[in-house]
C-alpha cells in the first residue's frame, strides 16, 4: 500500500505552530521510518505535504513517546463525517469560544470525549 498524503494550502498551515518531519516523528516515538509511515497510514496520526518535501506531521500530535491520547479516535470519527486529511485538520487547529480554544488543545487538556462528541456531529 503505497503512503497517500494531501497537499497543504497556505492557511491551514499557518495553523500549526510547529511540524515535524516523518524522520523526527520515529525519533521522538522512538519508531523505526517503517512504523512511522504505518501511523499514517492506519490513520493512527494526521501527516500533509508542505512545500515539495515529505509528509510533516504536527508537533502537538505527539506527547512524549506516544500519539496524543484522543488523537487517533477523533481522526476516526472526522474521516467517518467526511472530513478529508487537510479539513480534519483545518477543524483540528481552528479556534473554538465554546470549547475554548481549538478542538486540537481540547485534545491536549485530556477533554478528547467531548471533542469527538462534537466531531460527530458534523457529520449530520
């Protein structure tokens, strides 16, 4: 199966603070590439093309040695309503007064439920 990663536009990359390259995501996870690219490709972590390089995956996707804790469901459930890997993340990273912040810092704040509750809803 061969890895497919979206292409990027200028706004929604202007979301993310800080990228890591699919080489720096094994380091950090302590991976070997070949798992790395299997994250991806299980949908287990959210990687786009930027510029002409490799898939970059966002810094906060990571949390010590592991996958943020919510991550992998809530990709589950926006590709389950449709969302495709760019407007996943586009929702992922947008500012929300309701939750507050974005739905990604909700994430991180260990409030992944509510998240997905919300998630799901876009698909109605």
């Amino acid at each position: 199966m061969t890895l497919s990663v979206a292409q990027i536009d200028r706004e929604t990359d202007q979301l993310v603070a800080e990228w890591l390259t699919l080489p720096e995501v094994a380091a950090r996870l302590d991976l070997s590439m070949g798992r790395a690219k299997q994250l991806l490709k299980d949908r287990k972590l959210l990687g786009v093309r930027r510029g002409g390089g490799g898939p970059q995956v966002p810094a906060v996707f990571l949390d010590g040695k592991d996958v943020m804790k919510g991550l992998p469901g809530t990709l589950s459930v926006l590709r389950d309503s449709g969302y495709d890997d760019v407007e996943s993340l586009r929702w992922l990273f947008t500012p929300d007064d309701s939750l507050p912040g974005s739905p990604v810092d909700a994430i991180k704040a260990g409030r992944h439920t509510e998240v997905k509750r919300r998630a799901q809803a876009l698909a109605f």
